[in-house]
C-alpha cells in the first residue's frame, strides 16, 4: 500500500472520528447499530457484484491487502453513512440541501480515492458515481423513515 493511501485512509478515520467524539447523538443505539449494518450490507453486495462479478472497478489494488479492504468496508462507510444520518432534516427542501451536499461529498471523496490509489476505475465512470450516491442518499432517507416509524409503532 502506498504512504499516499495509508495518509488518505488515517485521515479518514481520524476525520470521522473527531466527529464522532464531538457531534450531538441524535440517533438511538439501535439506529446506530441498524444503519451500521445496513450500510455495511450494502457496501459488501454492491462492491461484490459491481467490483467482482462485473469487473467494474478494484479496491486497493495489492492482493495481500484484502482483509485491510474487508475491514475499511465494513468501517468506513458505516461511519459516513451514520453521520448522514445523525444530521438528516426532516424538512423536505432542508433536506433537498443536505442531500445535494453529501451527494458532491461522496463523489468528491471517491474522486480522492481514485487520485490515492483506493479504488482502480476499470469500465466504471463517474457518472456511474454519481447515479449510486444518489440511489444511496435517497435509500438512506427511507431507511430514516423506517427506522423512526417502526420506533414509535413498537413503543412501550
């Protein structure tokens, strides 16, 4: 692995992290543990189907770092996919501004993971980047919905 992509990948963590210590919670344990293993879930199949089976694009290119891949997969993700979450307003054209801003995030954090050297473009492109994280946004504003609603339907 490359100093370029262990800087990438520690700042990563180290910036979602400081986050983390210091953003209000404003999701329960349970939405936390949920989201966590939706997004990771999803990560897997998408990354499995689109990155194995089609061919589409690698993830960190060395064959020795697989289980290094395996656990930024199960990781970081979930990280960002909960702090979308945590943050999410409820008002439609808040929203509307949320959800533009984490889609350009996302695909700008994908652009600097291709520049490092994290994922390998082989007959992806990025407006294929584009169209997923809408689909992810969108998806994760349902699961938001889904979650919350099945809370106050199952309280005692």
């Amino acid at each position: 692995m490359s100093k370029q992509l262990i800087i990438f990948l520690l700042g990563s963590y180290l910036f979602i992290g400081v986050i983390f210590l210091i953003m209000p919670k404003r999701l329960t344990k349970q939405e936390i543990y949920i989201t966590w293993l939706i997004v990771t879930v999803q990560t897997l199949i998408a990354d499995i189907f689109l990155g194995e089976i089609l061919d589409l694009y690698d993830l960190i290119k060395d064959e020795g770092d697989l289980l290094i891949d395996l656990i930024i997969q199960i990781t970081l993700p979930a990280f960002f996919g909960i702090l979308y979450m945590n943050f999410m307003p409820r008002e439609k054209i808040k929203f509307i501004v949320y959800f533009v801003f984490w889609v350009f995030f996302s695909v700008t954090y994908e652009t600097l993971s291709v520049f490092v050297g994290y994922v390998n473009y082989k007959g992806w492109n990025i407006w294929y980047t584009i169209i997923f994280y809408i689909y992810a946004c969108l998806y994760m504003r349902w699961h938001y919905w889904f979650i919350h609603r099945g809370n106050k339907n199952h309280a005692m």
